[in-house]
C-alpha cells in the first residue's frame, strides 16, 4: 500500500481557517484522556494535569450510557446518530429539532440544483423511519434555559432538562443561525439591497416565510456578492442561470416565477479579499459555474494584472496542495482564455457580451452608499479597497521564518514603500450595482433564551470563534479559556468547529464526537454509583416531565410521522408540477403543523 | 485458497448462479457473514436501489473477488460482477464504506485507496472525481472514489483499502472495537 509520504495535503488553507479536516488531523488543545481509553494513561497520569481533569477522569468511567439526547436534526446529529446506534444496540437515541422538518441544511442550505447532494437523506430516513430505538421530535427548540415568565411565542425544551434526563447530551445546532458581518459604513442601509447570501439562499430555498425575508430586489442588472466561498458561488449559479433550469429542481414554483419575471441580472462580481490562492471555494463548485458560464455563453471577466499581481501571493503550504494547485490552474485557464479573446488594439470595437461574470481579487469592502434616483439601474455604489498580501510569518520577528498565510492591508498612499505605479495595492474600485449578497460566512449563535449569567449555562459559548467550547474532539468544555469538561455534554458539526465544511466532514466529524462520547461511558453501567445518582429516565422521564412543566411544548412538538405526513403532501405536489419536481415544499410553518396533523394542504401553502 | 494480508480472512462464498444478492430486497440482518455477537449488525447506509440496487449478473466462475481492507486492518473478502463498481459492492456486503450522495460524485466520503499497480492500471480518473478526490480527507498518489470503479476482469483479487475517517485516536479505537 502507498507509504505515508504519498499522503497530499488535502487543502493547505486549513492551516489558518477553523476546518474541521485540521481539527480532526490535529491535536486537541489539552490532552485529557479517559483512564480506560488506553492503557497508555497509566502513564500519563504520572504527569502533572490541570486539577479539573483529574477530577472528571475519577467520575466518568461508570457513566452509563442508555439514553443520548441530539439536539438538532441536521446531517452532524443525524450522522452521530447513526454512529453510536452502530455502537450500542440498546442505547436510546433521541433527536429534538426546532424546525418541523429535519436535515438542516440539506434541506434550507444546499441549492436546489444540487439533488445529488441531498440523496443523503435517504439514509437518515431509513436509519430513522426503521428503527424503535431512535426517535425525532420536530418543532421542538432547544433553549438555555426557560424564558422568564414563562415562553412568549414558541414553546422550548431548557437544555437542563436534557442534562437531567439523559446520560449524553449532543449540541448539534449548526451553525446557520446568523451571518458574519462586514462592519463596514452602509452595510445596513438598504434591506432589500444590501443582504446576506444566507438569506437570499433562505429565500430560494423556500424557508418557511414566518422565519425569513422578503423577496430580494432583482430590478437591477448588476450585482456584486461579497466573499470568494462556495455560498457565494451557489448565488452567482442561481442569478446566472436561465429560471427555466431550475424549473425541475425542488426550488420552490414561486421562486423560479419570480426570477423569471423580476429578475433582470446579467451582471455578477465575485469580489474576493485576496487572491487565487487564497479563495475559499472548491473546485467542484468553480468547475460547475465555469462549466455553466461557458454552456450558457455568459463571458469570464477578471483584471488580469490583478490576478497575476495576486496568484504570486501564497504560501508554500498553499502551493504544496495538490486542491489548491488544481483550483488554480482552473483559474488561471479561464483567465487566460479571458485575456485572448479580448482582442487589443482591434479596429472593430468588440460587442460587449450581454452576460458577464467578474471574478475580481484583492478587494476589500470599503463602503455602501445608495443614492436614491428612483430610475436608477445602479442605486448602489460598493466602494473597495486594493489590498496588498501581507505575509504572515511563524514567528512575527524573524522574516526568515515560514509564512504561514496570506493578510490583507491596505497601504498608506502617503507613506513608504511607494506605491505601485499601476495602483494594484493603492486606490479603490466602485462597482455600481443594484444588488449587494454579502457571503463572508455564517455565524453560529448560542441557544435562544441562554442564561445571561455565565454561573447559571453549563458552559460559555465562544462568541469569537463562533462555536460551543470544546476540546477539539466534541467534549464540550466550560469556556475558551476554560478546559474544563463539562460531563455528559458533546458537541458536533458546524457548531463544533465553525460554520465550514461540507457533508463529507461533518460526517468524519460526527465519527469523532461519536467515538469521543463512546470513550467516555460505560455502555455496560446501569447507573451512576460513584456519584450516587439514579438512573438516568430518559424519554419516558423527559416526556413526563414536559407534559407536567412545559404543556405549551407537550401540544407543540411533534413526532417523525408528522414530518413523514409534511414530505408526502410535499412529494405529492411535486408530481402534478409541470415539469414534474422532486417536490414542490410548503413555505409556512402554520401550513405545515396543520398538514403534520392530518390536514390538507392549501394551494396558498405553496406560494 | 484466497489470501489476503490482513489479520482476519472472511471469505464471502456465494453460489454464482443464484440472483446477485440485492440489498434493497432482502433483509438486511443475519448477514451471510458472521458479525460478532456483541454487535447486532444494523445497517449504517441503508440506501435503497439508487446505491446498489443494480449489481450485475455472472455466471459461475467470472466472479471477481475483491479483498476490502478496513480502517482496523480486517481484510473481508467478497464476490463481484463485471460492471459492479466498489461501492455498490460494499453495500450489498454490509462492508462499511460510506456513499452519502449515492454514487453522484457529489462528497468524496466513498474515498478508497488503491494498489499502485491497479491504479496505473485504471483509466484516468475524470476532472469531476478529481476534483472531488481533493477533498477527500487523507488524500493519496493512488486514492479514487469507490463509487467510480467498475469491476473487470483486471481487478481480479485486488485490494481496496478503506482509509480511517478520522486521524483521531480514540476514531481509531472505534472502528476497531
Ligand atoms: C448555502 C449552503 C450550501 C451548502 N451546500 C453544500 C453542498 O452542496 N455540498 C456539501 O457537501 N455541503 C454543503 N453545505 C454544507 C453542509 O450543509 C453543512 O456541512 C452541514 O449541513 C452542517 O451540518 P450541521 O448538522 O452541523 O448543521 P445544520 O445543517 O445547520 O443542522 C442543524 C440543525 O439544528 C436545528 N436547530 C437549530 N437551532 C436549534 C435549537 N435551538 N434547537 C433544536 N434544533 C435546532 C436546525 O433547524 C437544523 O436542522 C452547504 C452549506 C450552505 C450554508
Ligand atoms: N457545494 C458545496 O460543497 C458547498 C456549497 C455551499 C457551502 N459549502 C460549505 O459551507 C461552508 C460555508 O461557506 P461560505 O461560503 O459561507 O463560507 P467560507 O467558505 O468561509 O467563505 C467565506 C468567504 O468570505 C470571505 N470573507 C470573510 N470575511 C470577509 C470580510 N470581512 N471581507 C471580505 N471578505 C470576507 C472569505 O475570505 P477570507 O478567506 O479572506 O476570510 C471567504 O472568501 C464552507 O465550508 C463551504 O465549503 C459547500
Ligand atoms: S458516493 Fe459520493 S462521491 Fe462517491
């Protein structure tokens, strides 16, 4: 078999970027290991160790483990699942979601036009609909704790009363709960103009109404998406893409109809921070929208100088990935093949191509302004500075050192060095456009309703790096600063990690918080007789509990058939379309509660 | 006798001219391969005829055999037919190889590592499976998606390694219990 030097780096990016790969490869913050996880400990434990840990080390190993509570239904907790019920044949594993439907962003994420990617479902479905031992209840939010003076509006599950009953806990949240933001003048001016790429992605993928926004202002030609991701990708596909494409798609009708009357983009700039190098986007994602900007003859723009200037800029990391390199090499094809059919110096003045797509490089967002002409195709001006690549060394003081990543910065026109003479690094770009997508990135939050007293939540979320504490392999610990574990609750997926990664991570990912909370219990125990606590209840206690304390939750929440009743009426409607969809979703929360309880659903539940 | 180079040898038996086994049909415990008993075997990626509904036909004695090595180093030894390809092969066998986009080259989980010699063998992977290989997690000179390799008669007794999903030890320890 291949040796370990034939071992490619998969994306060097992750040397710098919160990626779950490097999380996995790496090595957590603090080494804690359970006493009968290897019999290497005995050893270690010889070693000086943070006084918490040897604490919890002396109380975990007859932690039993018979009912485990996921909170959230998306691919991270659907994939633990289905990891620790491989593991424990008569463990109860328990999955309560706030939305009425499952799959997280499966299903309000992934764009419509890629089907393949939500054939994952179908085995969360079977792992589900098959098997007694597993359980999901939907329309059931998960707070920090109970809202004082009782829930307004919808009712949740306290994570307390998880912890209480239940022997694991998995935070499985996501992280698609907010957007980075760009704090920058204007950025919130315009609603309707300047926007996130999260809620126009909500937008066509049919979030239900009562959650999400209005339709985004399409009356313009140009639009500029802020961010060089595959979100940003995703939305330029779906503003570039002829309507009648996405007719078979499971976009909802009313979605494709209004791009197909309203929209009148022609125009996209991908703006990117820094260079080639350094985007964030996957190949497979730049291969489809070069592929459909070539089939669709919609023309590849860059500023060539600009890109070169930029493509030098990058790490030997960076180089050393074979991703990378062939990323961009795709790139730099597309922009040679750019530069060649501009033709200088041509006495026929070349047409203008009526459909266009700017990638543009070492830009960073400066300012909004809107100016309120009303016959304006152009009402906003997106200013934006030229960045210079900054590199970062390993050790700041000795430039000899490694650079381990690219920055960014700005460079005084006043000071030294002098500026460069074709105002690469100087200066700033206005694009005029109609339309702003800011897509730098989503942001996880804390649970809804969290004790604002950090003595009263088992743990303080990590608002700066956008995640739940922990210890790099889904043992949830008390704070950043904090290793401290906090007993019987694991974290995964986008929550764990940050809000990046595909499927295929947040799987790997789910294996190690699996792995972590089976090293942690004893399958085997029935009840805690170290701490002298019963045994844990589980379902039967937690629905007790909720049907005496929480009965606005007990009429609320609704168990997997409800969802199974939502996807046939779904399913169902999708068969009469014309063209046929896979399915054609319901878009309020209101109509899918009523279909969930054996009504019908109404031609306005569509719309 | 068929050897591989793992610990243990399972050596999948099967009647050749009987109907290729086809998961969605059939139940899916008590396996023709013995599991241990501690662990009733439940399938991980119950995924119904698009993922390996269509295994082919062969007459007795053009099975090809392929030896899958798994992340604990266990060899299982299974029978194909020509035009099967790795992935739908492993689901019928309840060999744990994961195929979340069901063959669509859409997640790069499906990511086996091949023998040099097979590999060279092989066509060339497509611009799309490379690209999606990139983001294979542990990325070798000789790694394809399982999902994209066809059986030949070539692929007689070759060994596919599945690679651990995780570097994390306790991952490690997991898979191997
Ligand atoms: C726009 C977009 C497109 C994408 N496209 C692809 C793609 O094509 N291919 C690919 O491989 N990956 C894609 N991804 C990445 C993929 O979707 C994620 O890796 C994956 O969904 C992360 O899984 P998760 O379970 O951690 O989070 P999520 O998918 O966000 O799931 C979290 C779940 O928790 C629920 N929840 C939230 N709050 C609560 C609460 N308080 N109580 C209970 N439940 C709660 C949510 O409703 C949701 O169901 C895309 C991501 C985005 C944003
Ligand atoms: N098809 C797919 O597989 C698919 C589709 C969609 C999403 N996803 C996954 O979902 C995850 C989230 O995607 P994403 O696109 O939201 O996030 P992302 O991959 O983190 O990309 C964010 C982009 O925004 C830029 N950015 C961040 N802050 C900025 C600022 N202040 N100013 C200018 N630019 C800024 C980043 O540049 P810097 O690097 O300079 O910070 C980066 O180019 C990713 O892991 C992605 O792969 C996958
Ligand atoms: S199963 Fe998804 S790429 Fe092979």
């Amino acid at each position: 078999m291949t040796s370990a030097a034939a071992v490619v780096t998969a994306t060097a990016r992750h040397a710098w970027h919160p990626c779950p790969i490097s999380i996995l490869s790496g090595i957590s913050r603090f080494s804690w290991r359970h006493p009968r996880s290897s019999p290497a400990s005995a050893s270690t434990s010889a070693l000086p160790r943070p006084k918490a840990l040897s604490t919890s080390t002396t109380s975990i190993p007859t932690t039993p483990l018979r009912h485990i509570a996921i909170v959230g239904a998306g691919p991270a907790g659907l994939y633990t699942a289905t990891a620790l019920r491989k593991k424990l044949p008569d463990a109860h594993i328990d999955l309560f979601e706030a939305h009425a439907t499952p799959y997280g962003l499966v299903r309000y994420g992934v764009a419509p036009d890629h089907p393949e990617v939500a054939n994952v479902t179908h085995q969360f479905d079977a792992l589900v609909s098959n098997d007694p031992h597993i359980r999901v209840m939907t329309s059931c939010p998960v707070y920090g704790e109970m809202p004082a003076g009782g829930p307004a509006g919808r009712a949740g599950l306290p994570l307390d009363r998880l912890q209480q009953h239940y022997d694991a806990t998995v935070l499985a949240y996501g992280g698609a709960g907010a957007d980075r933001a760009l704090g920058v003048p204007g950025e919130d001016g315009v609603p309707s103009r300047i926007l996130s790429a999260r809620a126009f992605v909500n937008w066509y993928n049919g979030r239900p109404r009562d959650v999400e926004i209005a339709p985004p202002a399409l009356d313009c030609t140009s639009v500029v998406i802020v961010g060089h991701g595959n979100v940003a990708l995703d939305a330029a596909r779906i503003l570039l893409k002829a309507p009648s494409s996405l007719a078979a798609t499971d976009m909802p009708s009313s979605r494709v109809a209004y791009l197909a009357e309203h929209s009148r983009v022609r125009h996209v700039h991908l703006v990117g921070r820094r260079g080639p190098w350094q985007t964030a986007f996957t190949t497979p994602s730049l291969r489809e929208l070069l592929t459909l900007m070539k089939n669709d003859g919609i023309a590849f723009r860059t500023n060539p100088e600009r890109f070169w200037f930029w493509d030098k800029a990058r790490t030997p990391a960076e180089t050393a990935s074979r991703a990378n390199q062939r990323r961009v090499d795709l790139l730099r094809k597309a922009v040679d093949a750019s530069v060649t059919t501009l033709k200088p110096g041509c006495s026929v003045p070349e047409k203008e191509p009526d459909r266009t797509c700017t990638f543009h490089f070492g830009l960073a967002p400066r300012a909004f302004t809107f100016s309120k002409q009303a016959d304006s195709d152009v009402p906003i001006q997106a200013v934006f500075d030229h960045q210079e690549p900054r590199p970062v060394h390993a050790d700041p003081s000795d430039p000899a050192s490694p650079v381990i990543r690219i920055n960014v910065g700005t460079r005084d026109v006043v000071g030294s060095p002098p500026p460069s003479p074709d105002g690469l690094t100087v200066g700033t770009t206005t694009l005029p456009c109609g339309l702003v997508l800011k897509a730098v990135g989503y942001r996880a939050q804390p649970l809804p309703f969290t004790p604002s007293n950090p003595t009263r939540a088992p743990f303080i979320f990590d608002t700066r790096r956008s995640r739940v504490p922990n210890a790099g392999d889904g043992q949830v610990v008390r704070s950043a600063d904090d290793p401290t574990p906090v007993p019987g609750l694991y974290v995964v997926g986008w929550l764990k990690h940050g809000p990046v990664g595909t499927i295929a991570s947040t799987w790997r990912d789910a294996l190690q918080t699996a792995s972590t909370i089976l090293a942690a219990h004893d399958p085997a125990a029935k009840a805690a007789p170290s701490t002298g606590s019963p045994a844990k209840g589980g379902w039967p206690a937690l629905e007790a509990d909720v049907a005496q304390t929480n009965p606005a939750l007990h009429a609320q929440w609704r168990p997997w058939t409800a969802w199974k009743r939502i996807e046939a009426a779904e399913l169902a409607r999708g068969a009469t379309q014309q063209p046929a969809k896979p399915r054609e979703k319901l878009l309020s929360e209101a109509a899918m509660h009523r279909v969930a309880d054996g009504g019908l659903p109404h031609d306005a539940d569509f719309v | 006798m068929r050897r591989a180079a793992g610990a243990a040898v399972r050596v999948a038996e099967r009647r050749a001219a009987a109907p290729r086994r086809t998961a969605a049909l059939l139940p899916r415990t008590g396996a023709w391969r013995p599991r241990p008993a501690a662990v009733p075997w439940r399938s991980f990626s119950a995924t119904p005829a698009a993922a390996h509904g269509n295994l082919h036909q062969c007459k007795p004695g053009e099975e090809i055999t392929i030896h899958f090595v798994m992340p604990s180093g266990e060899t299982i030894a299974v029978d194909g037919a020509p035009g099967d390809n790795l992935l739908e092969l492993a689901h019928a066998n309840d060999i744990d190889l994961e195929g979340a986009c069901e063959g669509s080259i859409a997640c790069s989980t499906c990511h086996v590592i091949l023998e040099p010699e097979v590999f060279d063998a092989l066509e060339e992977p497509t611009d799309e499976e490379n690209d999606m290989l990139d983001l294979a997690f542990g990325l070798t000179e000789t790694s394809r998606l399982g999902c994209q390799i066809n059986l030949t008669p070539d692929l007689q007794g070759m060994k596919v390694r599945i690679p651990s999903a995780t570097r994390n030890v306790q991952s490690e320890k997991m898979q191997n219990t």
